[in-house]
C-alpha cells in the first residue's frame, strides 16, 4: 500500500485497514511457527503498511490538537 493511497483514506478506513494488517500479520505469525509461510517477505510489507497508516492517524491527531490549542488561545 503506497503513502498516496494511504493518505487519501478517511481515518475511519485507516482504522479498519489497520485493523486488517494487524490481524494479517497475526495469522503470518501463526504461518511462520509452523513453518507453512509461504512469503516470509509479507511479514516485512505487513508491519511497514501497520507503521504507514499509525504515522498518517498520528499526523492527523497532531494536526486536530494543534488547531484545538489555536482556537483556544483565540478565545483568551
């Protein structure tokens, strides 16, 4: 999943897709210790995918408080 796609989602689609790598990864996990993985290269797109969308949410949620604080330093 590329950064461009990423960013273009609403939180709440980040919040299911993310949802839906990390129980992916899970079920890698389960693969790997019974030796039946069939790309261990999956894990590595997996966990990246999980650490794009946790940047973009945290990105988002810095962003919303910032614009907070600015509204209520206005207001003073």
């Amino acid at each position: 999943m590329k950064i461009a796609e990423i960013k273009n989602m609403s939180s709440e689609d980040l919040g299911a897709k993310l949802s839906d790598f990390k129980s992916e990864l899970l079920n890698l996990r389960f693969q790997l210790a019974i030796n039946q993985l069939e790309n261990p290269m999956r894990i590595k797109a997996v966990k990246k995918d999980v650490a794009r969308i946790k940047t973009i949410l945290n990105e988002r949620n810095k962003e919303s408080k910032s614009e907070c604080e600015d509204t209520k330093e206005g207001v003073k």
